[in-house]
C-alpha cells in the first residue's frame, strides 16, 4: 500500500464520528405528594398523599411503578394507619395529635374522618393493611415511610404498648411480602435501628433494600412550581444509571415526570 493511501486511510478513520452513548434506562418511577416547604407549610397543605385508594390510582394512571406513603400509628400503637400529618390537620373533626387518638372508639376517633381539602376531599384514613392491598391490586410497589411520631408507641417505656405498635408495623407486611414488594424506612434517628432489627428479625430483610432516590430539584409548594424547574436534576440523576438496569426514581411531579421521560429513555 503506498503512502498517499495509507495517510487517506488514517485520515479517513479519524474522520470518522465517536460513537454515541446508548441512551439511558428508564427508571421505575415512585410517585409521592408533594408537601410544601418553607414557613408554616400545613396551612398550604393540599393533602396531595397517595395514602387511600384513590390516591393509589391516580399515581397508576400518571405512569407510576410504585408509590411513597406514610405510616402512622393511633394512640399507644393500636392501629397502623395511612397518614402524613402529626396531627388531623386536612381532616374533618376536632385537631389533635394522631398518637393521641384511638381508631374506632372515642368522641374523637380516627375512623371515618374524611379529608377535608385538595384533590382527594372526601377520601377516608385507611389502615396500613388495607393500604397494602390497594397497593397490590393497583399493581404498585410499596413503599412505606414510617413516621417519627410512632415513637409515641414503639419506643414507649411499657413493654406491651412497645409489641402491640412494632406489630402493627411488622405484621401486615410479613402477611403480604410474598405477594407484593415492598419496602420500608424511616427519617427518624431513634427509630431507625429498632426498625432496621425488627424487620430483621422477623426475615424481612428485603424490605430494608431497593429504596429509591429522590430526584426532583425543587421544593413543593401551592399551587406546583413549574415541572420545568425538575429537568436538570432530574437528567442528572437518569444519566447515573446502568445503561442496563433502570434505577429507581422518586418525584413529587409523577405525571410530568413520566411524560418528560418519553423519548428519553429506554
């Protein structure tokens, strides 16, 4: 070969364009309700959490593979129920703490209270065991926040108040772990390594693994920031996955989420 040819073949090949990165995995997508942030964030709470059936669904139809909800526990650890605030605030009846409430007995029981705004009014509190099965009809992975005023209960110095709370956490998900995913967690410090035992200890170590990162950029607020203000975290955070295996992305922006990722991924 003569070395006019060999300098166009070399030249030719560094001509040639880089090959493109394959475009990322799409992610398994948990929905959550956003919250407000900044000062006295609960008088702009629009009770945006998907922690009834209704909420279930309408995170299903916006595209989403799993859901972020949260635990609370009645007075002395009795019931296990789907709850975001401390207290019934975006409840109907009196405003008190829910450790301070039983379930069903009372003036001032949990059971039947309706939400009282936002998009979900009229919505009842549903017990952790009903919320699981709507989780599982709905097709959608469990994920499960349980709250910090659960100490109330789980942490309590009576030994019976502390068995009767831990199982109304760990039995509902030890009864349906073999028919759904879920998984568990807390951002309490004090609870965090007796819930970590307890899952343990009843061999549900699963459910303390898989958690997903939470993607969105901005802070929630009423009404919704723009979705656009998400794009640029949300882009980093998609571009760190595996090329193989889709990772798990939390947002409070489900349905934009889901539609921004069209295209995107694969």
């Amino acid at each position: 070969m003569g070395a006019a040819a060999v300098a166009l073949l070399a030249g030719g090949v560094q001509s040639l364009p880089a090959q493109a990165a394959p475009p990322p995995r799409c992610p398994t997508v948990f929905g959550h309700g956003g919250y407000p942030t900044g000062a006295n964030p609960w008088d702009r709470d629009q009770v945006r959490q998907p922690n009834h059936p209704k909420g279930l669904a309408q995170q299903k139809s916006w595209g989403a593979d799993g859901v972020e909800a949260d635990l609370q526990l009645t007075k002395d650890g009795t019931k296990g129920v789907m709850w975001h605030n401390t207290t019934t605030n975006g409840l109907t009846g009196t405003r008190k703490p829910i450790t301070e409430l039983w379930w069903a007995s009372g003036a001032d029981q949990l059971k039947g209270r309706t939400i009282s705004r936002g998009p979900y009014t009229g919505q009842t509190v549903y017990t952790f065991r009903e919320w699981l099965d709507s989780a599982r009809a709905n097709k959608l992975i469990a994920l499960v926040e349980l709250k910090g005023e659960a100490k109330q209960s789980l942490l309590n110095g009576d030994a019976a108040v502390r068995d009767t709370a831990w199982a109304e956490v760990v039995a509902p998900i030890s009864e349906r772990m073999a028919s759904q995913k879920i998984m568990i967690y807390t951002r309490d410090a004090a609870l965090k390594p007796e819930l970590d035992q307890r899952i343990r200890a009843a061999g549900l170590a699963a459910a303390l693994s898989g958690y997903p990162s939470w993607v969105d950029g901005i802070g929630w607020e009423e009404p919704p920031p723009a979705a656009s203000g998400n794009h640029s975290s949300w882009w980093s955070n998609l571009i760190q996955g595996s090329p193989t295996v889709g990772r798990g992305m939390a947002t409070s922006w489900t349905e934009e989420f889901t539609t921004w990722l069209r295209g995107t991924c694969v």
